[in-house]
C-alpha cells in the first residue's frame, strides 16, 4: 500500500510539480533548439576562449568542446541551469514538508493520526525523491523529443545520466533543508540556509582548479560529485552518485532525529 503521508504530499503538490516539470522541459528544449544555429555556436565558442581562466572554470568550459551537443549542453544547460532549476524544485518542496506545515498550522492534524514521527520525515523523503525525480523526468522527455525533432546527435543515455546526478545533487539540496526545517521550524531560515550552502559548494567547486589551495577540498563539494567527471559525457560515475546519496541519507537522519526531539509548534 502507498504511504498515506506521500499521497497526502503528492495531492498537495502535483499542480506545482506539473508547471515546475512542464516550465523546466519547455527551458531545457529552448535551449537545445538553439544548437542548430552554427554560428551562434561559433560565437559563443570565440566568446569562451576570450574569457579569463576564472570565468572559463565557472562555466565548466575548460576543455570541452561546445561545438558538440554534449559541450554545448555542458556549458547552457547542466553547468547552470539544470542544477538551479532542481535545486528551487526540491528546496521548494523540502520547506514546506516540515517548518511549511509547522508554521501553517496544519501539523497538529498530520500529528493527529497514528503514525510515528519518524515516518512522517521518511514518507516526506519519500514525496521529495518523488517530486524531483518527476522534474528530471520532463525535462529528460523535452530534451530527447527536441533532439529528434531538430534531428540532433544527442546520446541520450549519457543525458539521463547527468540528469541522475543532477537529482541527487537537488535531492541533498532539497533534504539538508528538510533538516534544517526540523532543526528550527522556519521554513524561509532553512530554505535560506540550504541555497547559501548549494552556492558554496559551486564556488568550491568551480574555483578549485584555479585556487591551489581550494583544490584540495573540492570533494566536499556536492557540486563536484554532480559534474566533476562529466557525466554528459562519461556516464554516471557510481561512487560519486554514491557520495550524494548518501549526502541525502545523512541529512534524513539528522531530520528523523531532530523531528523525533523537539517541541514541535503545532
């Protein structure tokens, strides 16, 4: 039997999670029809050889080729753009799954019903992993369907899976705010938090070539293990999908307890 607490979340949400899915595809498809046009990618290509070392790291542009779709997309969509739309999907959803309700009012009825804390945080996840999976998704749909219409090369197997990577990094995103949530109860204080985080972990990452010492510690950085191999062109990497599932897992656990203690406002 599904959980009640994800169909609850589910029905609460799937309008959001239809414009967000339908909104995300119809961004990622807009960019993907512009490769066609050769000599805006020769222009963007003089652009990025014009740029200073540091301007080029930003955007993942050192090495890669954005005369190809792979290196095209590289640098429009999955640098930037993927990872930020993710990312506002699962921060949206992950602060209104615990502080959200708690500051609404309406945690007193969810807690009314006989179900244990702690499951209400795992079927919470649960909806979350579900939310961002169904963005992916879309947006995986919108890019495969443009690719066939403008009949470009496209492997989309290597797509799916920096799009894999892309939802666990929005995933560990979107559960360090759930944390957070059940930590202090302020939906805005989490949410805030976890997006001053997700921007540090880019900047870790993407200043890490150039800053000797930074180097050291891009691992840290969820950044790194979602584009640091270059899965649009290597595939997914197991272990670092790994180190971000586990981020997530992690930072499940922090929420499961912190909501388990506290002296809930409800």
């Amino acid at each position: 039997m599904v959980p009640s607490v994800v169909v609850k979340v589910l029905h609460d949400q799937w309008r959001a999670v239809a414009i967000w899915t339908v909104l995300s595809g119809m961004f990622a498809a807009f960019y993907l029809s512009l490769y066609p046009s050769i000599g805006a990618v020769e222009e963007m290509r003089r652009l990025l050889e014009a740029m200073p070392p540091a301007l080029r790291a930003l955007f993942a542009a050192e090495g890669v080729d954005i005369g190809t779709p792979a290196g095209y997309l590289n640098v429009e969509l999955f640098t930037f753009v993927v990872p930020l739309l993710v990312l506002a999907v699962a921060l949206t959803a992950a602060g209104a799954a615990t502080a959200g309700e708690e500051e609404r009012g309406t945690l007193e009825l969810l807690l009314a019903n006989p179900v244990r804390r702690w499951r209400i945080v795992v079927e919470k996840f649960a909806a979350l992993a579900i939310v961002t999976a169904a963005v992916v998704a879309g947006i995986w749909v919108a890019l495969a369907l443009t690719a066939a219409l403008a009949d470009i090369d496209l492997a989309l197997d290597r797509v799916a899976a920096a799009l894999a990577s892309a939802g666990l990094l929005g995933l560990g995103g979107g559960t360090l705010a759930m944390a957070l949530g059940a930590l202090t109860g302020s939906r805005m204080l989490s949410i805030g938090i976890a997006l001053v985080a997700s921007v540090a972990g880019f900047f870790v990452n993407a200043l890490g070539p150039l800053v000797e010492w930074l180097d050291d510690w891009r691992w840290v950085s969820p950044h790194y293990h979602y584009i640091g191999y270059d899965p649009l062109a290597n595939g997914l990497d197991l272990t670092h999908a790994a180190v971000l599932a586990l981020l997530s897992l992690a930072f499940l656990a922090v929420a499961v307890v912190a909501f388990e203690r506290r002296d809930l406002h409800a």
